[in-house]
C-alpha cells in the first residue's frame, strides 16, 4: 500500500510539474481563501490577548456591573457597542455603588461615568478626550500609577482631575501639568496628578486612560442634570468567595431596582471587556465570509482536474489496459486534487501571517500565532481538496479503457 501510495505520489507531481502555471493559479484560490482565514483568526486572536493580557493576574478578585436591555445576550451586546452613545438610558446610579459598597467582603467600588467631551485649557478647545467622572478609589482598582502628583483622594478639593499621560501631552504639550487648569461643561478643574504612560491603555473598562480626564462622580452630579453611569467597578478583598459575593452584588441591587434586567454583573474570570464577545462574532462572521472564498478555489480546483482528466483520458486508457483498479485510478486523481488544495493552504497560511505582522507594525495588536490556527487551515485545505476532487476522481475512475485507448488529443 505505501509502494501504490508512493507511486500515486509521484505521478501527481509529474503532473502538476508539467503545468506549473495552470497549478499555481489553482492553488492560488484556495490561498487566498486561507489567507483571509488566517488574518482574521491572527489579528483577533491578538485583539483578545491585548484586552484580556492582566485578567488572571489583576482581576481574579474584580467584579463588574453593567447596564442591560434585558435583552437576550447577543442583541444586548450588539445595542450596546453600536449605538452613538453606549448605555444612554442606563439605570445605574450613585445609590448603587452606596448599596454595593455596604456588602461584606467589598474593598473597593468605583462608578464610571465617561463622555466624550470638547476642554478647553490655555483658552484653546481640545477634541477627542474622555472625561471620566469616578471616585477616588478607582486608582486602587484599576492599579494606576502617577507620574506626577497625586490621584484622586477622599479629601481632594471637588474640582480636582487627575490627566492620562498622552492627554497631557497634547493638551499642556508635556506632563507637567500639575495646578493647571481645564474647563469641562464651563467648569473649571485642577489638575492634581497626571497619570504615567499605559503600556496596555486598552482594558475591560474600554477606556483610553492615556487620553482621559478623571473627575468626581459626587461633583460631575451636581452640575450632569442626569449623570450616567455606564459601569460600576467592584474589587473584592480576597479572591476565595467571588461567585458568591457576586450573586450577594446581583441581589442588593435587584431589590433596589425591583428586578434584575436592568443589569449584568460579570466576575473576573468572564469576558470583562464587552467588546471581546462582539469581537468574536464579529471574527466568526467574517469567516464564514472568507470561507466563501475557499469555495470559490475548490471550485477552480475542481475544475482545473475536470480538464485534467479530459487531457489524460488516453493515460487513464493504458493504466487502466496493464492491470490498474478503478480505485487505483480514483485515489490517483483525488491525492492531485489534496496535494494542491494543500500547496494552496502552505501557501495562504504565509500570506495570511505576513499580512497579519504587517498590520501588526502599524497597530498596538501582536500577531496571534497557534497551533490551532495552524490545524483549522490544514484541516480546510485537506477537506477543500477531498470534497471538490471527488467528482472527477470518481469521472476518471468510470472512464472505459477501450473507449479511453482510442482517445486523441
């Protein structure tokens, strides 16, 4: 069997050796089909590790609260994630983060309020910047670190603000812009810390910190005639009893609230960031996108061995007259078929990874390289060459040695 499967080997090669063009093109369908696969998966993949690369180290003991439509799964996260302003009719308050901050075990509770927001400092408006109304204890949660000054503290004056790193930049044209001031919905705000440069400023929060400005909550509400809060942070003391403290979270405040559709609470070991469940339907969706175009190449494929059967019908005559089977014939013809549905899918793998590093050079995303890209790309160009070599495997095998022996070109 391994001299038959040897010998089918060889004369595959020979045969699409002597064709080399037309078996490049072919092979060219299925790779850009796998190239595409291997784009999405690797650049997703690398989304996902950025968003989630602190969770086992730093949110182990985190709890979050979110608004919710009350809406099944899906259709909530994608309302949330595509309206113009996220969670605008939020039914989160300031009396919630009291309630939770009462519960047995709680270290920390920070609310977010964030709004995307014209400043003006040195008489000069600034575009683009969050402004993120919070507490004094979001510092502790989220593990900031100061590059000058201080963070926000339960004695700090209520207009204070501390600046994210790159926001100071743009805006004071450095980091050193302590005692300066911002005007923020025509109130005027000290800065009293400036945050150091994130490494990661993508997290769960999904808020640029490097690009924010930090205000009281307690202060942003007496001005904000309906401050919404689009997340409550929750750090609990130890990590033992999360599941729990959470359901005991989910409790106080659907008596609050009378129900509890009107919220989710999400612990530490979930997916935190709302974006990365989005991210993998959008990632699943647009595979089935690019897998359009492995059927298109298998197709081509199919296609170029229907010719291919139609030039070696006398070679299939003479196999056929000195003893071979109609299977040896079909196994021929199908190992043509895999060998270059999987060319193809060598082939589309590199493309696929190098246009990922390429995106990679320009973006703050690494590429996503694994094993399972690897069996998911090895397995689709595998599959692509069975399926759509069958039919003229099988078209080769049928033929009549004596009707193929006097076959002419």
């Amino acid at each position: 069997m391994a001299l038959l499967l040897n010998t089918h080997y060889r004369l595959a090669k020979d045969s699409l050796r002597r064709n080399r063009g037309r078996t490049f093109l072919s092979a060219l369908g299925i790779a850009i089909g796998v190239a595409s696969i291997v784009l999405i998966l690797s650049l997703t993949g690398g989304i996902n590790k950025l968003i989630n690369a602190n969770s086992d180290k730093n949110n182990a003991n985190l709890i979050i609260v979110r608004p919710s439509s009350g809406k099944d799964f899906t259709t909530n996260l994608i309302d949330e994630l595509s309206e113009n302003n996220q969670f605008t009719k939020s039914s989160l308050t300031l009396n919630d983060v009291d309630t939770i901050s009462k519960i047995e075990g709680i270290e920390s509770v920070s609310p977010l309020a964030i709004t995307t927001s014209t400043l003006v400092a040195n008489d000069k408006p600034h575009d683009g910047f969050h402004v993120v109304a919070s507490n004094y204890q979001l510092g502790d949660i989220l593990n900031f670190k100061l590059n000058r000054g201080e963070f926000l503290k339960a004695d700090s004056r209520e207009n204070a603000a501390v600046i994210g790193y790159k926001a100071a930049m743009q805006i004071f044209g450095g980091p050193e812009a302590l005692t300066k001031t911002i005007i923020y919905n025509n109130q005027r705000f000290m800065i009293i810390g400036v945050l150091e440069e994130l490494d990661e400023p993508i997290n769960y929060t999904g808020v640029d910190f490097d690009n924010s400005i930090i205000i009281s909550a307690d202060y942003a509400k007496t001005f904000e005639s309906a401050l919404q809060i689009q997340q409550i942070d929750v750090r609990t003391a130890t990590t033992g009893a999360i599941d729990q403290t959470a359901d005991t979270v989910k409790n106080a405040l659907a008596e609050n609230k009378g129900n509890s559709n009107s919220f989710q609470v999400v612990t530490g070991n979930k997916d935190l960031h709302p974006a990365g469940s989005l991210l993998s339907i959008v990632s699943m969706m647009l595979t089935i996108v690019a897998g359009i175009s492995i059927v298109v190449g298998g197709v081509g494929i199919m296609n170029i061995m229907l010719v291919s059967v139609s030039e070696r019908t006398r070679e299939i005559g003479i196999r056929k007259a000195v003893g071979a089977s109609s299977g040896n014939i079909l196994l021929q013809f199908l190992l043509e078929s895999t060998i270059l549905s999987i060319a193809g899918g060598i082939m589309g793998f590199a493309l696929g990874y190098a246009g990922a590093f390429l995106i990679s050079l320009v973006t703050p995303f690494a590429v996503h390289i694994s094993w399972q890209i690897l069996a998911i790309t090895g397995a689709v160009s595998l599959v692509t060459g069975i399926i759509f070599g069958i039919y003229p495997a099988v078209k080769a095998a049928r033929k009549d040695p004596i009707i193929s022996l006097k076959f002419y070109r």
